[in-house]
C-alpha cells in the first residue's frame, strides 16, 4: 500500500549532518546545523548540568510518574521569569500561561495551533529570510504565511525600511513572527531603537508578536540584554507569545527542552488560555518528558547553579565572538575580494556569508566544508584550528 510514497528530500538544515556524516575525508567540517562544539571540536555538556543531574539521580524521592499536562510548575515559573525578568509585572499580575514544551519548534507548534482555533486573524508573517522550519510549523498548524523584508543583501544588514513598510500594509491582527535575538539564519537584530519603532508600528495595528527565543544569553553573552526586545513588548501591557528553547543556552538540544509562555490582559484570561493549551497538548503527545525540564528547574532555581550557567554561557558566546574575528583576520589575511566586514557585526551562532548555493556546493566538494545552501555558517561549530581551512575554501570560492 505505501509503494507509491515518493521519497521525501532530506531536511536543508539536519540534512547537512548526514551529508558530513557519510564523508569519510578527516579535513571535513560541519558548519550546518546550529549546534556549539568546544575548541576539540566535540559537543559540550555543560559542568552546572552534569552537576544539575547528579542531583537528580540522587535524589530518591524522585519518581517517574507522568507530570501535568502544561509540565513542570517551577520550570514554568521559572522560565517565565528568565525571558521576562524578575520584576515584570506580567508575572506579578499572574497574566502569563506557561506551558513546558518540546524545545523551540514544540513550544511554536502548540502555539500556533492554539491561535488557528482561538484567534481571529490566521495569518502569519514571518521575516524573509528566516529559519527554515519556521513556515513549515505555521503551514502544518493551518495559519496562512506571508513574509515581511527583513535583510538587505546589498547592506548585509537589516532592511528596516522594507520591514516597516511589509509590516504597516499587513492585515490589523495578523500575527508576526519576531526573532528574540541573533536572527537565524542572518544574524542581523534591529537596534534598540528599532524594536522600539517595531513595537509602535505593531501595536497601532493591533499586530500580535510571536517571539522565538532560542539564542537567550548567546547573542551578547548576557541574559537580560538578550531578552530586551520581548521585554519591551511585554512592557507595554499588551498581549504577545513566546517560544522559549534551551537547546543552545543550555546545550540540552536532544533533551528537547522548552516553553510557550502566553502574555495576557489579565489572571482570569492566562488561565482560561491555558486550559485551552492543554487540550492542545493532550490529543498531541500527551504530556511532556521529565528530565531536561528538572535539570533547567534545579539550575534556575540554585543561585550558585544559576551563576555558574551564566559564567559557562558567557563562555560559549565568548569562544564564537572569537572566531568570528579570527575568521575575520583570516580572511582580510588572504586578501579575498569583497567587504567582510558582516562577519564581526553579525551576532549570535551564525554568520550569513552572502556566498551563493553554487560556491557553497564548491566548497563541500573541494575542502569538504558543510553548510548551508543559503551561506548560513556555524561560527559555533568553528575552532582557531579550523578557521584556515575555512578561510582557504572561501578565498576559493570567491576568486575561482
Ligand atoms: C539551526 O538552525 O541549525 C538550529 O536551530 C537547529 C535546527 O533544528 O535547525
């Protein structure tokens, strides 16, 4: 019966990885998907996590019971507060649902579909370019995607002009889809006083943000800095969503760990929203898994565990900050043609290069160079050892 079923294209960005997999030449790099690697080159789990999960296997009171179907009450609570800030008086109103979710992706899922069947407006507009699963979500969840400029190639930089004017002709209502921080795959953020005049514009249309937040703590080395622009929305008292993810700030990417935090206009509407999430979850996968959400819990709510987080993610934001700037040095060093000057200003795991599919397909085959067919490369995944063989195959590219 199944004899018909085409064979499906591998994923643009985890296809990457198989790709790199199957090559068996040692010089290889994988500079595909976003995920951080050491200076060996290795992944990393983080001290405070393996220190996190030693607290839990010894603890003997813990069970493996199912959990709620909104997850784990202090990892919500806690969350909330992470991306909000301590003080935010939407946490002190009690106007904000969190529910633990399947890492980002999970957390925009469940989001969407609960705005396909409980809000008025079924579009969306995302930024062009954007994370590649990023329309597939919202097409499976029965919201329509429209796109809004957001990068300039000639610039390399953001195209703020495109993005107000896409933004100002958009339906009143329709939902916008706002990266936190260190865009993906571009790397490019509006400045402060940008979010400011993208907040203005959207509340005067009634335009309901959606944040993804999946880089908090990496773009500028700093938690709160990283969440200013959710926090400038969620200042004004009105209404947004967030998807939050530790998958790269705590490096619990296989642990699939998340949450969709829902801002209200009041305690009454949060918890009608929730009830209403929970319908979402139950017929989806029933309830969350235990495990990545105790390890977030039990480091956030540890002051001492907190702050050694945030020394070892500032670690992690540091090592790509160098990179790019060894990149950087390397290149201006070979004397490649072009302004490469966007790889120090781009921010967050990912440089968006400006090379094209074709000089791309070139350095996979030549120097066994992995990446994205858009130019989209993993500083993350970059090391100094690393950083010449990148360079030579980029020089390459450009001169060839
Ligand atoms: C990426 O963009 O590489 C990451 O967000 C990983 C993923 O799931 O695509």
């Amino acid at each position: 019966v199944f004899s018909n079923v085409a064979r499906a294209p591998e994923d643009p960005i985890l296809g990457v990885t198989v790709a790199y997999n199957n090559d068996p030449n040692p010089v290889k790099i994988n500079l595909g998907v976003g995920a951080y690697r050491t200076e060996e080159g290795k992944p990393l789990v983080l001290d405070v996590v393996r220190k996190a999960e030693q607290l839990l296997v010894n603890d003997p009171s813990r069970v493996k019971e199912y959990i709620p179907i909104v997850g784990i009450a202090d990892f919500n609570k806690l969350s909330a507060k992470l991306i909000l800030g301590a003080d935010s008086p939407a946490i002190k109103e009690n106007r904000v649902a969190t529910i633990q979710c399947l890492s980002g992706t999970g957390s925009l899922r469940v989001g969407a579909e609960f705005l396909k069947k409980h809000y008025h407006q079924g579009v969306i507009y995302i930024p062009k370019p954007t994370w590649g699963n990023h329309p597939k979500v919202f097409n499976l969840a029965g919201l329509s995607v429209e796109y809004f400029r957001y990068y300039d190639p000639a610039t390399r930089g953001l195209d703020f002009k495109g993005l107000l004017e896409d933004l100002g002709a958009a339906p009143s209502g329709a939902i916008v889809l706002l990266h936190a921080c260190a865009h993906n795959p571009t790397g490019v953020d509006p400045t402060s006083e940008q979010w400011e005049q993208i907040r203005q514009l959207m509340r005067s249309k009634s335009l309901l943000p959606f944040f993804d937040s999946a880089y908090q703590g990496f773009a500028s080395g700093s938690l709160d800095t990283d969440a200013q622009s959710v926090r400038t929305f969620v200042a004004d008292g009105g209404e947004c969503l967030i998807a939050q993810s530790y998958a790269k700030n705590m490096g619990l990417y296989g642990e699939r760990v998340g949450a969709l935090s829902i801002v209200c206009k009041s305690a009454d509407v949060a918890s009608k929203v929730e009830s209403q999430v929970k319908l979402v979850v139950r017929p989806m996968y029933s309830s969350p898994p235990i495990h990545g959400a105790s390890i977030v819990a039990t480091i956030l709510k540890s002051s001492d565990m907190y702050n050694n987080w945030t020394i070892e993610l500032k670690e992690m934001a540091d090592r790509i900050k160098s990179m790019r700037q060894q990149l950087f040095e390397a290149i201006q060093a070979r004397g490649t043609p072009g302004d490469w000057t966007h790889i120090i200003k781009q921010i967050g795991m990912f440089t968006f290069t400006g090379l094209n599919k074709e000089q791309v397909e070139f350095m996979t085959k030549e120097f066994h160079i992995y990446m994205t067919s858009d130019g989209r490369i993993s500083m993350a995944g970059l090391s100094s050892k690393t950083v010449p063989h990148l360079a030579d195959a980029m020089h390459a590219a450009v001169t060839r």
